[in-house]
C-alpha cells in the first residue's frame, strides 16, 4: 500500500490538521491506530491464506519489528519455502533465498509485484509508517461498522510522495482506534483493494483485530487472509537483530 497542487494544498491540506474531532486531529487518530498494532517491537506468528479462483496456498510466518524502520519476516512452511526470509531495514527490502544460498536487495523496480503471490506487494512490507508520513488526513464523518462507531478518514498522497495510493480511506474506532476497514484507490480513483480487520482479541492490554482479509476490487474470488496466531509486544529486541547475516540463519 501519489498527487497535487499548490493552491489545492492551502484550501485542502492544511484544514486537515486544524480540524479537531472532540480535541484530536484526523491525523493524532491515525497515529494512534497505529501505535496499536506496532509498540516499540513485536513478534509473531501467523498464519497467511492466499485463495484464487482455481487454487489456494497456505503459508506459516514468523515476524519480528522494531520501531518502524526494521522488520523480519521468516517462512517456516510449506516445506519448499521454508527458510525464505525477507528483511526491511529503512526503505530498503531484502530476500534471503535458501535454496539458492543467494540474498538479494530488491530494486524499486519490483516492490510493487505481489509478496509471494498473495495480494499483499512488497511495498507493503517496506512503507509500513507511510500511512502516517506520507499522506494529508481528514475526517469525512462518523459511522457505524461492525456495530461499532468509527472515524471514517480520507488519506491523500502529499506532493512528491513516493506512495503508490491515490487515495485511502480508513475506518478508525472511536474506542480503541482499531482499524476495522481500509479502501485503496489508485491515482485515477478507483477502488483497487479493501481491507478488513476482524476478530477482535485482548493482547497484552490492546484490543487489536487478529484477522485481516484483503479483497481485489476486479478480481471475482480472489483474496489474502492473514492471521495472528500468537503476537507479542515491547519484546526485547534491538536493530543488530535486523541484518542481512541474520536474516540467513533465524529460526
């Protein structure tokens, strides 16, 4: 998971900041549905289903991240994947290949071609702060989802942001700031992917969503679910983790 003018940033952009809902700012919420599902560094493992019209893969992970700016993900199964590891340090990607005993950092060119096949893209495991850096926020209006009453905020790219979104729209709960729906529209304005967060658990005091489903806008059957079989918080952990002589060898 790019556009505009100048006069357009004066009348649009800035009352994005200055417009408080009940003392907050769209973007103070966005930040806090963040700090939600980040901490200061977490571990996981779960559990990634990719479903096509004709066939369907599962894939077993590990992660752990530091921050915003490191991040591990490890394949532990299928059995022909495992040992695949992709390391994030900053804006840079890289893939440790088992089979081939080869790592390699991935050029610009290829973070936007799907992760393993699934309909998440490589750039998502790069740009994981930009939802809060790289776009202009706004609050549309308040709605209910899910039985649940939620912030529903515009996103759009600032000038000259290397983002691939034209446009996304979040739903954010007013309790809890958990990100129940997030839609993506490309630079013309179609609807592109939605976002779905469910099954809601207690983890280490945060009530977070545990499932997340990605659903293509044009691709009948199509879908990614991801989910959190185990989730760790403030684990102790530090950026020497996060190194391509690492990535080789974690289990």
């Amino acid at each position: 998971m790019r556009i505009i003018t100048s006069c357009l940033v004066i009348s649009l952009v800035l009352p994005y900041y200055f417009s408080d809902v009940f003392g907050q700012s769209a973007s103070e919420i966005i930040q806090r549905s963040l700090d939600l599902v980040q901490g200061r560094s977490s571990s996981a493992t779960l559990r990634m289903q990719i479903v096509r019209e004709n066939w369907s893969r599962d894939l077993t992970l590990k992660s752990w991240s530091f921050g915003t700016e490191f991040g591990l993900v490890l394949i532990t199964d299928p059995s022909r994947d495992k040992g695949t590891a992709f390391l994030k340090r900053g804006n840079e990607l890289w893939n440790w290949q088992p089979r081939i005993e080869r790592s390699i950092k991935m050029p610009p060119s290829m973070l936007l071609q799907s992760w393993m096949g699934s309909d998440f893209t490589n750039d998502d495991l790069v740009r994981q702060s930009s939802i809060a850096n790289d776009y202009s926020h706004r609050l549309i209006q308040e709605v209910m989802l899910d039985g649940r009453q939620c912030y529903m905020i515009e996103l759009i790219p600032k000038p000259d942001a290397p983002v691939v979104w034209g446009k996304v729209i979040a739903w954010i709960t007013k309790s809890g700031y958990m990100t129940l729906k997030n839609e993506f529209y490309d630079e013309d304005g179609a609807l592109v992917n939605t976002l779905y967060g469910s099954n809601i658990r207690s983890i280490d005091n945060r009530e977070i969503p545990t499932r997340l489903e990605v659903i293509p806008a044009n691709e009948n059957g199509n879908k990614t679910i991801i989910t959190y079989e185990a989730l760790d918080f403030d684990i102790t952990i530090d950026e020497t983790f996060f190194s391509v002589q690492n990535m080789k060898s974690v289990k």
